[in-house]
C-alpha cells in the first residue's frame, strides 16, 4: 500500500465545479462553459497520471490516500481515505473520462437554458459523488458516494421541475432508490456487526478482506451471514443499476436532459452496483448461492427489458430498457465468477450506450425536440455524423465482431457455459438477438427509410454543432475500438483462453439476423410490423406497456401506502392525538370547575378549613 | 389555687364566654368578653402570673375591649343580628369540631405527663423575672414586637382613613 | 387546706373555652362578634401558657402571653380598620355577604 496525496485531486477538482457553479455559475455563463468541462477534463488528467503511477508499482500494489479521520464512535472507525487499484482506477478513468465528454457535448445542447449554470453545478456535483463512490477505501466512505448520486439523479431528472411528470419521475427514482439503500445499510450493519462480533471494527475494504474468516463461519438467525450481507448488498445494487424488480424508475428518468441520461443511467450511476459487487467480490464468493441470485436476476432481467425495448416508440425509452437490459448483461457475468467481463462490458457499454444516447439527444436537438420515432425516418442525409456515430455503436451493442461489445458480451457468456450456467447462457444469448433487433430497429426507424417528419420539424433540421459531433466522434472510437483494452488482464482476471469458436460464431449470427431481421420489417416492408402485432394481439399490447409493472407496483405498495398514510393524517392525528391533546386540557378545566367551588368567598368557610386541618394534624400527632 | 375556687370561676368563665358566643346584640356580647377578661385575670393571679394578670386587665379588657366598643359605638353596630347564627349544618359542623378539640385535649391529657417543678423559685411571676427573660432570652421577639406594631400603626391608620 | 386543682383541669377549662370560641367564629355572622370569639380562643390559649409556665417552673410561659397580647392587639387594631373601612364604603356587616372573591 503506497500513500499519496494524489487522489484527492481527483475528487476535489469537480468539487470545486460546484462551488463555482452554485455561487458564481448565473452571472458567467461564458466561464461555465470553460469551467464545467474543464475541471472534469483535469480530474481525468490526475486520474491518468495516478493510473500510471499504479502501473509502476509491482503487481498487487496499490495507491492510498488519507485525508482525515472520519468517524469514530466507540471503538468503530472510518477514515476518509481514498483508493486506487486496477478496479477502482478503470472505473475512475470511465467516469472522468466519458464524463468530460459528455460535459463537452453538454454545453452545447443545454445551450440558452434559464437553468445553464445549474445543470453544470449538479453534473459537477454527481461527478465528485460518483468519483467518491469508485474511490473510497472503506463501505461507509462508499455509502456517500451512493446516496450522492442517487440524490444528483434526482436533482437532474427533476431538472425541468416546471413540468410536473419531470418532477414526478425524480421522485420516483429517488424513492426506489432508498428500497434498495435501504436493503444496502441493513446489509452494511449486519457486516459491522458481525465483524464488530470479534472485535474488528471498521468496514475498510481491506480489512474486510483479511478478515473473511470471521465471515465465512458466521451465521445471523441460522443464515450464513456472507449470504444474507451478499443479498442484501445485492438489493441495493438492483436500486441502483435497476434490475428486477427495482428498474422501474429507469424509464422514467428519460424526463431529464438527453446527456444526463447518457451520463447517469448508461455509463455511470448505474454501474455502481456492479462495481460494488466486484469490490466485494471476496465476500461474494463466500456464498455461492447468493452470486446464483445475481447471476438469474441479471439474465432474466436481461431478457425481460430485452423484450420490452422491441415494442417501445419513444427513441430514449428503447435505450433506457436497453440499458437495463446490459446492465442484466453485467450481474450476469458477475454471479457467473467473470467479474472481470463484467467490468469489460461496464467499460465497452459506458462507450457505445453514451454514445448512443448523445446520438438520441443529437437527433432530439435537430428535430427541435420530437421523440418519437414514428415521426422520424429518412434523417441520414441530413444528419450525416449522428448517423454514423450511433451506427458505429448500434453494431457495437448488437455484437458485431470486431467492435467492443462483441468482445465483451462473449467473454460474459462463454464464463456462463464454461461455469455450466447452460440456462443462463442461452437466456443471454436470446437476449443478445433481441438486443441486435432493437437497436436495429431504432437505426431504421430514425435514419433510413422513408420520411415521416413533420413539416415544422424538417424545417428545423440540421445537424449539431462540433461541440456536439466531436464528442460523438470520439466515443465512437472507443466503441469501435474499445474491445482491445485489456480490461480483464488488467483486473487480473485471466480466462482459460478466449471464448469458444463456436460461442463466438453463434453469437455473430444471432446479431446478424437481429439486425437483418430489424432492416426487413422497418425498412424494406415497413407495412408488416403492423401486421404482425395485430397478429399478436393481446401480448403485443402487454409488451408495449412494458408488461404493467409500473401499473402492478401502483396498486401494490403505492395505493395501500396512501391509505394507510390517510387513515394516519385524517383519523389517527386529528381524533386521537390531538384527542388527547385536547382532552387534557377540557379534563384540566373540567376539574378545576369542580374544585374551585371550595373558593365561597365566605371567610368563615375558610376558618372552618383551617379548624378541620389542624384537628387532623393534632389528631395524627396525638394518636401517634 | 384551691378546687373549689377554681370550679366556681371555672363555671362564671363558661357562662361569661358562652355569652359572648350566644348574645344576639354585640354590645352585651362585648360587655360579656370583659367579664371573662376579668375572671381569667384572676386566674392568672390565682397561678403565681401576677404581671401577666395586671398586664391582661390594663391591655386587654381596658385597651383591646375599648376599642371594640369604640368601633360598635361609632359605626352603631349595635342592632342584633336577624338571625344570628348560621344555617343548621354549619351550626352542627361547628359544634362537632368544638367537642372535637375538646375529645382531643381530654386524650392528650391522659397519654401525656408534664413534669412538674419540684418548687417555685422566688419571686417567680413578678415584675423583675419577667424582664428578666424577656430581655436576655426573647431579646429579638421583643424588638420585632416592637416592629410589628409600628407596621400595625401605620396600617390601621392607613387602612381606616378618610380618602378624600 | 382544700387540695390544689390540678393542672388538667386549667387545661381543660381553656380546652372548653377555645371550643367555645372557635364555634363562635364559624357560627356567628355579625363580623364584629367574630372578632370577639377569636379575642376568646387567644385567651384560652394564653391560660394555657400560664398553667403550664407555673407547672414546669419556667418564666417562658409568661414571656409568650406576653407576646401573644401584644400581637393581639395589634391585630385587633388592624382588623377593627378593615372593619371601619367596609363600613365606610357601604358594605353589610354580616360575613354570609362579604364574599366577593369568590370562584
């Protein structure tokens, strides 16, 4: 463990963004547009310079820097210190990195916004809490850097808070997100705990790491414990990088701007459990049945938005099922023990499903803020670098050798055969031909064919400007590219080899026939989708409301809440506490009328008080 | 003092009191309270107090009853009441709290003994040992006394004055 | 020589004699003859000081009667002001009527 004081920078530079933004952001607006950017291109810059410091350290090494001592309640301890190995430093460089490009691309879509300084303090802001969240040495440390997203996610989504659906779809997030946080702390407790059991008490990762013993013998109400932490762990991650069954507020986050959505729910926030479960990964595999449960979650939740992205007309609400669908793809490979693919998909999906979104947001932009694909088509003409950057990435998604996500899609699946996860891999494998479907479908429905454009829309069309098309342009680099970072390696995960040949060849030509599939019904016979949904009928409709889930949690948890919240404001508060309350006081009154009637005014009333008092004071003393 | 003595005046105190209790007009019940005065002053000298009786005759039935008659005179207080006395219950609640205290002395009495002093040292009663205790031991009551009637002074004067 | 009466008798008498006072307060309406009664229960009292002074030996007794004089007459004083003063401002005599700070 080498100290250094190189890693604060990493965090405090976007921290200083914010004060910038928040104190000084409204009246230089032209400085925000340097500044914003600007130091989340310099925390990449450290972030680079401390990656390569770890390079030069000898296998194993790794980079810590203290601040301060944090908390210290009894003999529990947490310093605020920072970490960098090869897992946290990858992610580090994913989040300064795609961040800076997206804070780029930014300044010119939110360009004139009333709200331009605002935006930039709360990227600013997520960006450190993020960083912290990749970076911290200890869970608690971890924790802020959690629920610091979760609060930016709120704060963007809501960012157009005029309208009342943005700020409903904030809420939304925010409130699944602490199910899952709270799933998250109890797990925490429960290692604090048992940990604090045999007189150990801090929750630094390494510590947890040397002290697995203590874990793996442990039980908590006849459970093993690293299960019930595991599981529990696992909740919060399904809050946070939305699987079943808290994915729901995902969707509804596309009410906020299209760079926060690349930014936040594609390449970043929602990535944190599946760093989180690969940084405790020690504890993980003390409890295979618990990596089982992550490795089903992720598979069906894989499949299960898969499906749903293949009915859905609104361009961003494909990639946000799309997104959850990757994101299936990750816990996947991590319950099958490829911890190492899993972060090699997390890096290749940060390149191609921001940029596909920033695409979306490019298309959004020049159609003047149409969304729905139905009304768009044809748009390659005029849109010449969006197409072909978001191209680039459809392929990238779809499988297509020899760009990134082939790579990393077919380590992810052959870990799941070669572990004899068969169910699972073909479960992913299905989802990989839907996911080439999908997507091929967005292409198709937006760029080619014929167009459906509005009049007022095509008048408004045209392309971005640089400060939009080059960040696309380089994301698509590494999208096309990305496959060949040696992630895996890196992280000290290496395979037996690579995939199976035969893995490999199935794989490309399910994502071919994907795409063909997705290039015959939307662009050559552009009548038969509607056929074969009325075809389907019944289960079509089901798919395109993403099979009623919202609508089930609806009448499950949030109209009984309501109820109960009602009886509690109208019956309980008013009747009985203020009940009491109120009765307390009319009972004080009413005994006060009865006793002050001893008040006749009448002196001699009051001698006789006097004369009864005393003779039963004599009385006690003389009878004594 | 000797018994039969004390049981004749012992019976002229009771009636004289009762009296004052009982007589619907205040001027005889006045005239009835400087009777008793006069009888217990008596039974003061009869127990070796002689200061305290003069004391009793001077202060007493000559300053304190005065001044009743004085106020019952000047503000002619001297109409008998309707009525004099209260409703029944009050009357029979008064009556038992009476016997009452009387039960309870009677049974104080029988439980308790007081020591008796084997003699009277001389001149017990008179002027000198008075003053003798009264100026060594109770010093500070004395001035405070002395206190408490320039305070009653002012107030009655205060209090029974003509506002203009 | 007849036999001397014994202290509890005097005790007695002024047992009999606070009684009787004291019901003369309660019962009596006219304020003044309740001024009266209490100048009664005083002296009671003061009878009882003087036996018990004389019995134990001790000048105390006597001392007390007389403060308690004293202090009754600066009460008498005061109160017979307070009666002056009702009368003056038109109020009845009778104590059933004085009962203004009631509830």
């Amino acid at each position: 463990m080498t100290p250094t004081t190189l890693l604060r920078w990493i965090i405090l530079l976007p921290a200083a963004g914010v004060l910038f933004h928040v104190f000084l952001g409204r009246r230089a607006t032209a400085a925000v547009k340097v500044v914003g950017p600007g130091l989340v291109g310099a925390a990449f810059a450290v972030a680079v310079a401390a990656g390569l410091r770890l390079r030069a350290l000898p296998e194993g090494g790794l980079l810590r820097d203290h601040l301060y001592t944090w908390i210290v309640a009894g003999p529990f301890r947490a310093e605020a210190a920072l970490r960098l190995d090869a897992l946290s430093a990858v992610m580090a460089l994913v989040v300064t990195g795609v961040g800076f490009l997206i804070h780029v691309y930014s300044v010119g879509y939110m360009h004139g916004d009333r709200g331009f300084a605002r935006y930039f303090a709360y990227l600013n802001l997520f960006t450190t809490a993020m960083l912290i969240l990749v970076l911290a040495d200890n869970l608690p440390l971890l924790f802020v850097g959690w629920e610091g997203v979760g609060l930016c996610s709120y704060l963007l989504i809501g960012f157009w808070y005029e309208k009342t659906e943005n700020a409903a779809a904030g809420k939304k997030a925010f409130l699944v997100n602490r199910i899952g946080d709270a799933g998250f702390l109890l797990g925490l407790f429960l290692l604090a705990w048992t940990l604090g059991r045999h007189g150990v008490w801090t929750l630094d990762v390494a510590a947890i790491e040397r002290h697995l013993d203590v874990l793996r013998t442990e039980t908590v109400g006849g459970w093993p414990v690293p299960l019930v932490v595991g599981l529990l762990l696992f909740v919060g991650a399904t809050g946070k990088s939305a699987q079943i069954p808290l994915y729901v507020w995902l969707p509804d986050a596309m009410a906020g701007p299209t760079p926060v959505s690349a930014l936040i729910h594609a390449a970043t926030m929602v990535t944190a459990g599946v760093y989180m479960i690969a940084r405790l990964h020690a504890v993980y595999a003390l409890a295979p049945a618990a990596l089982t449960v992550v490795a089903v979650v992720g598979a069906a939740t894989a499949l299960f938005a898969a499906v749903i992205a293949t009915a859905q007309t609104d361009i961003k609400r494909v990639l946000a099922y799309s997104t959850v669908s990757q994101l299936g793809y990750m816990f996947l490979g991590l319950g099958v023990g490829a911890t190492g693919a899993a972060i090699f998909h997390l890096v290749t999906h940060a390149f191609f499903k921001a940029l596909l979104f920033l695409g979306a947001g490019s298309v959004i932009h020049g159609l003047g803020g149409e969304q729905d694909m139905r009304r768009m088509g044809g748009l390659r003409a005029r849109l010449p670098v969006t197409f072909w950057t978001m191209t680039a990435a459809a392929l990238a998604i779809a499988g297509v050798p020899p760009l990134s996500g082939f790579f990393s899609k077919d380590e992810i699946l052959s870990s799941a055969f070669a572990g004899r996860h068969e169910v699972l891999g073909v479960v992913g494998l299905l989802a990989a031909a839907l996911t080439a479907y999908y997507t091929g479908r967005l292409v198709c429905l937006t760029f080619l064919g014929e167009s459906r454009v509005s009049p007022e829309a095509a008048h408004h069309l045209h392309e971005s400007p640089p400060v939009m098309t080059v960040p696309l342009a380089l994301l698509a680099v590494g999208a096309v590219a990305g496959g060949f970072l040696p992630v895996p390696a890196l992280l000290g995960h290496t395979g037996e080899g690579g995939p199976p040949l035969a893995l490999m060849a199935l794989a490309t030509g399910l994502a071919a026939a994907g795409l063909w599939l997705a290039y015959q019904l939307y662009v050559v016979r552009p009548d038969l989708p509607e056929t074969i949904a009325a075809r389907l009928g019944g289960f079509y409709g089901l798919v395109r409301d993403k099979f009623r889930v919202d609508e089930l949690y609806d009448a499950l948890v949030v109209r009984p809440l309501f109820a109960a919240a009602d009886v509690g404001a109208r019956g309980i508060d008013p009747k009985l506490i203020d009940g009491v309350v109120n009765g307390t006081g009319v009972l004080v009154a009413a005994t006060s009328g009865v006793w002050r009637r001893l008040q006749t005014g009448n002196v001699q009333h009051y001698a006789l008080s006097f004369l009864i008092g005393a003779l039963l004071l004599l009385g006690y003393y003389v009878g004594r | 003092m000797s018994a039969p003595i004390f049981l004749l005046l012992a019976a002229l105190v009771l009636a004289a009191a009762l009296t004052v209790v009982v007589h619907p007009s205040p001027v005889y019940s006045a005239c009835a309270l400087v009777v008793t005065l006069f009888l217990l002053s008596v039974f003061f000298i009869g127990l070796d107090a002689q200061l305290v009786a003069v004391l009793q005759v001077i202060v007493y039935a000559g300053a304190i009853v005065v001044l009743f008659l004085f106020v019952i005179m000047l503000l002619n207080l001297t109409q008998t009441e309707p009525r004099p006395t209260a409703g029944a219950p009050l009357v029979a609640v008064a009556v038992g709290g009476g016997i009452a205290v009387v039960a309870l002395v009677a049974t104080a009495l029988r439980r308790l003994t007081v020591p008796t002093a084997p003699g009277l040292p001389e001149g017990f009663g008179d002027t000198a040992a008075l003053a003798r205790r009264l100026f060594t031991a109770y010093l500070l009551p004395f001035e405070l006394t002395s206190v408490l009637l320039l305070v009653a002074i002012v107030g009655a004067v205060g209090l029974a004055k003509r506002r203009p | 020589m007849p036999p001397t009466a014994p202290l509890t008798w005097y005790l007695g008498l002024s047992a009999v004699l606070f009684a009787i006072g004291a019901i003369g307060v309660l019962v009596r309406r006219n304020v003044i003859v309740i001024f009266m009664a209490i100048e009664l229960m005083l002296n009671a009292v003061n009878l009882t000081f003087v036996a018990l002074a004389r019995s134990l030996g001790s000048m105390d007794g006597q001392v007390i009667v007389f403060f308690v004089m004293t202090v009754a007459a600066a009460e008498a004083a005061v109160g017979l002001a307070i009666i002056i003063a009702l009368s003056r401002n038109g109020e009845t005599m009778n104590a059933d009527e004085l009962v203004t700070l009631r509830w």
